[in-house]
C-alpha cells in the first residue's frame, strides 16, 4: 500500500515537475517520503479535529434522548453493531476465521 501512495504523490508531484518515471519524482526519495508525511500530517490533523468535534457534540445529542430508555438505546446499539459486524466480516470475507470462535463460545458457555 505504501508503494501505491509513493506513486500517487509522485504523480501529483509530477504535475508540478513534469517528470516522472515508474512512479517516482526525477529528483530524491527524500522528496517523496516528505508529501507522505505532509499527507499523513494533514490526515491526523482531520482526524483530531473531527474527534474533538464529535466529543462536543455528543452532550447535545444525548440531551435529545433524555425521554428515550436506556434498554432501548443499548438494543440498538446491540443490533446496528451486530448488522454493520456482520456486514465487514462478509465484505472481507472472514467467516472462516470468525465462526471457529463462535463455536467455541457456544461450547464454553
């Protein structure tokens, strides 16, 4: 994956420069691994900022649910994770690593 990222940051570098060869910058390495920490740089600072976000606006969202039960709240909770789990885990397609564990918990139990 890292080598995808080399090449489209050296392909946008390219449009600057105007050369690029088997996806590399004409020029040094150096420049390359600096737009992939100035990317990650930028992406961590979206991150951040989004997770601040979401803590300020969490106490407004669950003022909202103040007349709602806590049991409903956690069913929900149960059934959206259970269904976007179940979702990833077909996408990837890692049913024969899950369903082992699964067994393994009905047996203990």
């Amino acid at each position: 994956m890292l080598w995808f990222n080399a090449l489209l940051i050296s392909l946008t570098l390219a449009g600057r420069d105007s050369t690029v060869r088997f996806g590399v910058v004409a020029g040094t390495e150096s420049s390359v691994s600096e737009a992939i920490e100035q990317r990650k740089t930028r992406a961590g600072f979206g991150y951040g900022l989004a997770a601040y976000t979401m803590w300020g606006v969490f106490p407004l969202y669950f003022r909202t649910l103040t007349h709602v039960s806590p049991w409903v709240i956690i069913g929900h909770r149960i059934v959206w994770s259970a269904s976007f789990l179940s979702v990833a885990v077909s996408i990837r397609r890692e049913w024969p690593l899950v369903l082992p564990v699964v067994r393994q918990l009905r047996r203990s139990a």
